[in-house]
C-alpha cells in the first residue's frame, strides 16, 4: 500500500502515524507538505493530529486553506482513502471534505485519556477488521472534539451509515451528539475521527484495538487490487 503523510506546522502526531503506518504497511509514507500543490499516486492520505498554525482562528481554519488541502480533496474526489485523526479530522471538517463542527469540549477543558469507542459501522473500508458493534479502546488527546450538526445532517449521517464510531460505555469525553467519535463522506473514502488510533497498534502501548483500521484500509486496498 502506498501512502503519505501531509505534515503541517504545528502538527505533532506525524511521527507516530509514520511510524504506524510503517509497521502496518511494510513501508515509510511519503511525507507532503502544507505547499505542495501536487500528491504523487498513493491509496491512502493520512492528516494527523496536534495544533496546525496554533489552533489560531478555529483549529483547522487556517491548515483547510493551504495548497496540500486542494491537493488532498482532488484526489479524495477520484476515490483515493483520505483519514484524519483529531486536527486532522478538524482539517478536514473546515476543508468541507465532511459535514458538521468540531466546538470547544463541553468540560472546556483539554481531555487526555483512554475512551472506549463503538464500531457504529463495520461495513466500511475503515473498518472492516472489526465487528459490527464491537467495543474498542483508544486514546484521545483534544480540546476541540466536541462533533456538532445540524438536525438534517445529523439524521443523513445517521441514516446513511456514515457514523462510523461512537463513544461507548459513558466515556464519551467532549459532549460530542450522539457520542460521535468519527464520520466518513458519502463516497465511503473519507473517514474522520477524533480517537488516536495510531497510538494503540503493538503491546508496547498497551493494546493493539486500533491496528485494525489500518489493517482494514491494507485489506482494502487489496481488495481493489484483486479485483483489477
């Protein structure tokens, strides 16, 4: 699987997606960064999380406007599987490459900690590692994740099978409606979540219940392959 990694000032999660993405993949993402007005053929873009440009204006405000961004939404436009984690699911909110808000967490404090989360959908490219329903940890690490839409986005989400996490078990962490945790486009290719999976993928960190979105993509795409 080929993919890249779109590196934005203030971003500081790149690594370990890297890194993720390495052991999962068997190879280094091409690394983009926030001018390059032009990605080389890859299956998979990745935006992680952090702070782009400080979270000044809005988080994601400034980063959505960047030429990587234009870059990025013409290849989710032809099919490409585009994920953004925490900033990266902000990004892509304010990019308008996925419907809704991410607002101030209603603690209107930063939350740093293990949540459980919810395959809401387990029929996607995302997630077809898992089981529909299955509980899953992973880690959060956000100010700003607290999801918000309208009542007609809100029930299109819903009844469209684009909610593909939720908050479980009461650990929903930022108020977020209806305990979402991340959403995908209409296309099925785009996928935004708060949670970090990247960091839950080998012992070492404890578990392994996020190695299987990336796992999923992998299969995915060799699915595409196969079917080729």
């Amino acid at each position: 699987m080929k993919s890249a990694v779109v590196v934005l000032p203030g971003l500081n999660r790149d690594r370990d997606m890297i890194a993720a993405l390495t052991k999962i993949g068997g190879k280094p993402p091409l690394t983009i960064w926030q001018t390059d007005t032009e990605i080389p053929d890859v299956d998979l873009i990745v935006i992680p999380g952090g702070f782009s440009y400080g979270d000044y204006l809005r988080c994601g405000a400034i980063a959505a406007r960047m030429p990587v961004m234009r870059a990025v939404a013409e290849k989710a436009a032809k099919g490409v599987m585009v994920i953004g984690v925490c900033n990266g699911f902000q990004i892509l909110v304010e990019a308008g490459m996925l419907p809704g808000a991410l607002m101030r967490n209603a603690s209107l404090k930063f939350v740093c900690r293990e949540v459980k989360l919810q395959v809401a959908n387990a029929n996607t490219a995302f997630t077809r590692s898992y089981s529909a329903g299955q509980i899953i940890r992973c880690p959060v690490a956000h100010h700003d994740g607290n999801y918000f839409a309208d009542p007609e986005t809100l029930a299109r989400l819903e009844g469209e099978g684009q909610v593909v996490f939720r908050y479980a078990e009461g650990t929903n962490p930022n108020g977020s409606i209806n305990d979402i945790a991340g959403i995908m486009n209409e296309g099925g290719n785009v996928l935004g979540l708060m949670p970090h999976p990247e960091n839950l993928i080998e012992h070492a960190h404890g578990g392994s219940d996020g190695r299987g979105l990336f796992e999923s993509v992998l299969g995915e795409q060799s699915r595409i392959l196969t079917e080729a």
